[in-house]
C-alpha cells in the first residue's frame, strides 16, 4: 500500500509539473507560454512537456488506476491496470529519453514494466519494491529535468553598485 501511496504523490508532482509548464508563462499569471518562453524557463521544459511528457502522463495514469483497484479491494481492476502499466511504460521506454539522468530514467521504467507484469499474473508482493524505485526515480529525473536553468554569467546584467 506504501508503494501506491507514493505512487500517486509522483502522479500529483508531474501533472502539477506539466500544468504548470504548458498553460502558463511564468512571469504572466493569466498568459498562455509560447514554446521558446517554456524552454527558457527550464532546462527540460520541452521533454516535460513534449511527447514524452504525453508518454509518462499515461504511465503516471495506470498507476492512479492500480492504487484505486488496489484500495478499493478490486484485484481484477488491479491487474488490468498492471497490464497497462506495463504497456505504458514500455511506450515510454521508446520515447524520448530526458535531457539529464537518461540511465535512471529508463531503470524505473524498466522496473514499472516488470511490476505491471508481476500484477497482471497476480504477483502484488514482487511489483512493490520495483514500484516504490521506480516512484522515486522518476521523480528525481523529472524534478531535475524541470529545474530552472542557470543564468550564465555573460547574460547576466551588470550594474554599477547602489542601484
């Protein structure tokens, strides 16, 4: 249950992630981002918010279906939503790789595919370790590919002191 529990906090922390991103410019609360005013907000914006993004959104889906049947006692649901899960991230695992921590990334995805195997046969126990890696590893690659980028020195603005 501790897996699927975090599993939904990764569901909540990328699609606050990729709504974030995709609807609004950061400086301007109610205006809508162009592509070129997304990519400089972060280093990854374009992955996040790309068809990988699309990719991870229904991994990130299947496994919101899993915890439900899961909570709800429904083990069918559960195992179809482990079929999918596996689907989902083998998907993912064809699509375009983040622009930082592309190892890792695959590694948990690897791992949600195995997982949604062993719950599709009815193999619960196996799938949590491999879940609860996988929430936590695509968290870190998503957070660190949505990270702001730096300001380099040669664009940063120079003024005189006192002002």
């Amino acid at each position: 249950m501790a897996a699927l529990s975090s599993a939904l906090i990764l569901v909540l922390a990328i699609g606050i992630a990729v709504g974030t991103l995709g609807g609004r410019h950061p400086a301007e609360p109610g205006g809508a981002a162009t592509a070129p005013e997304i990519a400089a907000a972060t280093r990854g914006a374009r992955w996040v918010t790309g068809p990988a993004g699309k990719l991870l959104q229904a991994v990130n889906a299947d496994l919101a279906a899993l915890a439900a049947g899961q909570r709800a006692g429904r083990r069918g649901v559960a195992q179809r939503a482990g079929r999918q899960l596996a689907a989902a991230a083998g998907a993912a695992l064809s699509g375009p790789m983040p622009p930082v921590d592309a190892k890792i990334y695959r590694s948990a995805l690897k791992g949600f595919e195995r997982a949604g195997m062993y719950i599709d046969n009815g193999k619960f126990s196996k799938a949590s370790t491999l879940l609860n890696a996988g929430d936590t590893d695509i968290a870190k690659v998503t957070s660190k590919a949505n990270h702001p980028a730096g300001v380099s020195h040669r664009d940063a603005v120079i003024e005189p002191n006192g002002q």
